[in-house]
C-alpha cells in the first residue's frame, strides 16, 4: 500500500454518485481531491462564486487546492471530519480517506457561509485575485448561509459515508491482492506441471523408443537361434559323414590312414561346433530371458506415465477452472 493511489482502491463513478447526492441533498458544495488536493471527481453543486470566479483565476485555483490539501491534512490528524474557513472566506470541511492507515485522498465539502457576508472583505479578495469586485458581491449572495450546527452535522455525515466506503473498499482491496497471489501460485503451478507434462511425455517417447529396440533384439535373437539351431543340424550330419568316413578307412587298410586322420579332426571340428552352438543357445537364452524382464518394465513404465498424463491434465484442467472463476470474480 505504499504508492496507493485514491484511484487504485475506489471506483470514481460509485464516488462521484456519492457525492453527487450528498450535494442534492445539502445543499451544499463537494469534491473528491488526491493527497496534492488536485480533484479526481467532478464538482457537485459548486457554486459561480467558486467555480467561475476564484477558481477561475490561477492563483485562485491553487489557493484552494492548497485550502483542500491542508483541511484534509488536518481531518486526518484529528481523525474526525475538519471544518474550516477557506482563503475565500467561505466555511468548508474536509474529511480524509483512509487505507491500512494511509491518508490517500480527502472529500471536501462546504461552500456556505455560517453569517452574513462581510462584502467589504470579499472585495479585498477580489482584488488581491484581480476578479471584478461587484461580479465576486454578486456572486457570493448566492452561497448559502446555514447554521454551525448544520455544517458539522453535514460534515459528519460525509464521514460516516466515507468511513463505509473505506471500508468496502480495504476489503475488495485486500481480495483483489490475495487473488493476485492465487493467480501467481497458479501460474507457478502450472509452469511446474508443464514442465512435469514435457518430462513426462519426453520419458515416454524414450520408454516407446527403448520397447520398439528390444523388439528389434528379441527378433535378432530368434534369428541367431535359428542358425545356431542350423549349424547345430550340420554338425550332426558333419558328424555322421565323418563317422561313415571313418569306416570307409578303415575298410581301405593302410592306404585309408590319412583319411582316417581327416576324418577325426572332422569330428573334433563338429563336436566343437556342437559345444559352441550350445554356449550361443545358453547365450541367447539368458539374453531373451532379461529382454523378456525387460520388456516387461519397460511396459509397465509406460502404463504408469500414461496414467500420470492423465492425471496431469486432470489437474491442469482444474487449476484453469480455478483461475477462470477467479478472472470471472473479479473482472
């Protein structure tokens, strides 16, 4: 509330309706002024006296600034509305508006005499203003003359009605301020669930990447299997050629030595590769088995942030309610 402004907090239209039928109904002049005593409402029921003829001049016009700024200063350091006599030698009062406890701004009311006009005063004023003497007599035997009493009585019933617009006012104020910070929180809240959401769905991508490989592996895997289940057919056939083999040599004497020899290392080289397609079989096997784990995880990874997108637009659908209602409320 440091800088707060009189326009900031209460809505002039509203202010000016306000004091717009408090003139009716006085009789009396009235104007809402910021803390330099510069009006931000329209006159009410303000008469030639002031608004043609010593406002109209500029000396005029910042003497009485200078009246509203003081009449409102000293509103606030008695905290009860302040009558006055202004530089003009009209009676006026001033009662301040109050935020948290900062003077923001004044309503200054008045614009009557409480005795018959002094003329021969009201022409020194003329002329120290350089206003046509007899037009400012003129002017100010139209001002009404009320009693004290009636001024004070006015007078504090503008500051009940300012005292209840304050007050309306702090609350909407304050309301208006917390839903400012809602409106901060959730749109942290939903900077964070973006970037949850971007995490998320980047980690899917990944999880569906790494299934579509271990796919790819499972095949190959198959594959291998079913060459090592070939070379495991030619080893036996391999076998049983060189046993034959063997026979033959046998059956051919000394001449068969050497090809008793080959037909040995034959069947070494098919035992061996018998062995190796059992270790690539076990090999493989493991392999699948852990693909197989993997697969499953790598499924079930994918299940579960599925479902945490889900929820996440759950709840990113319900912080835009919130903030939707929250714009509504407040518009």
């Amino acid at each position: 509330m440091e800088n707060l402004k009189l326009t900031d907090v209460i809505d002039i239209n509203y202010l000016q309706a306000v004091q717009d039928a408090f003139s009716d109904a006085t009789g009396m002049a009235s104007i809402s002024v910021d803390m330099s005593g510069v009006g931000i409402t329209k006159p009410s029921n303000f008469h030639d006296f002031c608004m043609k003829y010593t406002r109209g001049c500029s000396e005029g016009l910042r003497r009485c600034e200078d009246c509203d700024r003081r009449g409102g200063e000293e509103a606030l350091s008695t905290g009860r509305p302040a009558v006055y006599s202004c530089h003009a030698g009209l009676t006026d009062f001033g009662v301040p508006i109050i935020m948290g406890g900062k003077h923001i701004g004044s309503i200054i009311g008045g614009q009557v005499i409480t005795h018959e006009p002094d003329e021969e005063y009201f022409r020194g004023v003329a002329r120290e203003l350089g206003i046509n003497p007899d037009e400012y007599i003129e002017a100010v035997r139209k001002i009404p003359i009320l009693t004290d009493k009636q001024v004070r009585g006015a007078a504090n019933l503008l500051g009940l009605i300012a005292t209840r617009i304050c007050e309306q006012a702090n609350v909407t104020f304050k309301l208006e301020e917390d839903n400012k910070v809602v409106e901060e929180n959730i749109s942290s809240i939903k900077e964070i669930l973006k970037e949850f959401y971007d995490d998320s769905e980047t980690l899917n991508r990944s999880q569906t990447e790494l299934a579509a490989e271990i796919d790819k592996i499972t095949k190959l895997l198959k594959e291998i299997n079913n060459v090592a289940k070939l070379v495991s057919s030619i080893a036996d056939e391999t076998q049983m050629i060189s046993f034959n083999a063997s026979i033959e040599a046998a059956r051919a004497g000394e001449q068969g030595k050497s090809f008793t020899i080959i037909a040995g290392e034959i069947r070494n080289l098919s035992e061996q590769s018998k062995d190796m397609v059992a270790s690539v079989q076990s090999f493989t096997s493991n392999i699948g088995s852990s693909v197989q784990k993997t697969s499953a995880y790598s499924k079930k990874c994918i299940e579960a942030i599925n479902n945490e997108l889900e929820g996440l637009k759950v709840i990113e659908d319900g912080v835009n309610k919130i903030k939707e209602r929250l714009e509504k409320k407040y518009k």
